[in-house]
C-alpha cells in the first residue's frame, strides 16, 4: 500500500516549515497587491539580509484544489528562498466555488505584476521573476511560466501595463492537463476527506469551473499543456508515482511537449512517492528547486 504523507489532498508540501539560522531574511505579513472582484488581495514578503540587491523574485502559490489553503503554507518556502538570495512572496488569490475560474489565475498574474510595478521598491530586478507551487498551485505556477499575454486572463487586479509572464517554473505535482486529468479512487477519497465528504475531482473542477465535462472548452483554457510553445520558461516538475490525485501520466504528457519545442525542461520522477513528500526527499527537492531558480534566474551552472 502506498504511504501517503498528507491526509489532506492537495495541501502544500514544498511549503512545509524548513529549519533556518535566525535573523536571515526580513518578513513583511499582509501586503496588499491588489484589488479584485471587490476583495482586496494580499501576500506575504520575504527579503534577504545579506546580499546586494536587486535580487530575483519568485512567486509561491499554495494549493488546495482550487478551493483550500492559505498562503501562510508557503511561508517555509519563501523564507527558504530568501535565504538563497531571491526575494519570495506567498501569494494569497481568491478560492473558488465563491470565485470561479479564471480568478485564480487573475490573482496570480497580478501578483506577478506587482512584483514588477514595485521592482525598484521591493529590490526585485524585474527581467528575473520565477514561479513556484504545489498541486493547484503547481497548475497555476505552470500558467504564469507558459501563458503569454495574447492568451487573456490577466484580470482587473491591477498594474495592467507590467507583464505577467516569469522565466522560470518549479511545479511539485499540478495537473496539467485538465481534458484527461482525474484522481484515482484512493485520490477522490482523500479529496472528499479533505472537503469534508462533499467534493470528489469531479466536483473540484464543477466548482471551479461550473463544469465536469472534459470535453468542455474551458477545459483547454484551463490546461497549461495547450499554451506551450518554443517561448515557454524553463520547467522543472516533481511527482510521485503513487500519486493517487495527479498520475504521474499528467508531468509526463507536459514535459514531452516542452521537449518537442526546445523549451529547457526537467522531470524528477519519485518512485513510491504519492501527492507529497517529507525528510531527505524534500531536503534533496528544495534544493533541486534553488538550483533550478539559480541556474535560469542567476545564470548559475
């Protein structure tokens, strides 16, 4: 039987608290990005002591399925990544079924572009934004990596002339596909444990999206799979293959249509591993990820 490290499904992992030498990175709470669907937006900062500045950015989202999580769950992340050098943010965006798509992915692009509009305030150097999330929040992460601005959605957040496109992308486990994505039965167990009996993945997407029917249009616009082109960002994905929520056939589809076009890609498969992971495994992903963000933000071999 597989050992599965959360009860929740589609809980963060690569935000779980990481041990760290006090006084290394400054914290700032509840910043507002900006304003959406009459409800203000916020984030979390987390800034470097050390180093001078500017320094490249990266946007943390959470996941949840879309309608769970808080940002707080990334806080371990983004003080990670601070201590490398990168100022983080862990990005709080409207839940559905209260908000339905695509104001998760609004949310995301305008914190996006934020980070842009405050580039000079915030020591952020612009040119070098990079994106990282787990499960829901690894789909969006890979959104912000793949989408460009022809391709809508951007909202009404705010800071509307910034681009909201980064240049590099670290997803752990988001579906990318969501005309073949489904849970196993395991998974849509975990999934209602976790929504307290009421929702399967099935009444994830109908939530978000008003629909089940995969053969629905929304379903592509909602597929970071359809956006990719030889433009993309770097991508580097992490996944389980006993992942009862996202199968592992998900990455893989991903990654060989960021193979064909050229686009720098790399798929860490962990065997035995379901939807998250703990101990050594994360040490050896988190820092998979700084490398990952270094070698396409800072030029780092």
């Amino acid at each position: 039987m597989v050992k599965l490290l959360l009860p929740l499904a589609l809980l963060p992992l690569a935000g779980l608290a990481s041990p760290e030498a006090p006084v290394t990175v400054k914290i700032e709470k509840d910043v507002v990005y900006g304003k959406s669907g009459g409800v203000d937006l916020m984030l979390d900062v987390a800034r470097p002591i050390k180093g001078k500045g500017p320094f490249p950015a990266v946007v943390c989202l959470h996941g949840g399925g879309w309608q769970l999580g808080h940002r707080a769950g990334h806080h371990g992340t983004m003080r990670m990544l601070a201590r490398n050098g990168y100022v983080a943010v862990s990005v709080g965006y409207r839940l559905a079924p209260k908000h339905r798509w695509p104001a998760q992915i609004e949310d995301a692009k305008c914190a996006v572009r934020y980070l842009r509009a405050r580039a000079k305030e915030l020591d952020v150097d612009p040119t070098r934004i990079g994106a990282l999330g787990d499960s829901a929040g690894g789909h969006l992460a890979l959104l912000l990596g793949l989408m460009d601005g022809k391709d809508g959605m951007e909202g009404t957040g705010g800071h509307a002339k910034q681009s909201s496109k980064v240049q590099a992308v670290v997803n752990y486990y988001g579906p990318t596909d969501l005309r073949t994505w489904a849970p196993t039965a395991l998974g849509d167990v975990m999934l209602r444990g976790a929504t307290k009996g009421k929702k399967d993945g099935n009444g994830l997407l109908e939530d978000l999206v008003g629909t089940s029917d995969r053969k629905a249009a929304v379903m592509k616009r909602l597929s970071p799979i359809a956006y990719v082109d030889g433009k993309d960002a770097p991508v580097l994905t992490f996944q389980g293959t006993e992942d009862p929520l996202v199968p592992l056939s998900q990455a893989e589809a991903l990654h060989a249509a960021l193979r064909k076009v050229k686009v720098p890609e790399k798929l860490e498969v962990l065997k035995g591993k379901g939807h998250g992971w703990g101990g050594k495994d994360k040490e050896r992903t988190d820092r998979l990820a700084v490398q990952w963000f270094d070698k396409h933000l800072k030029g780092k071999s």
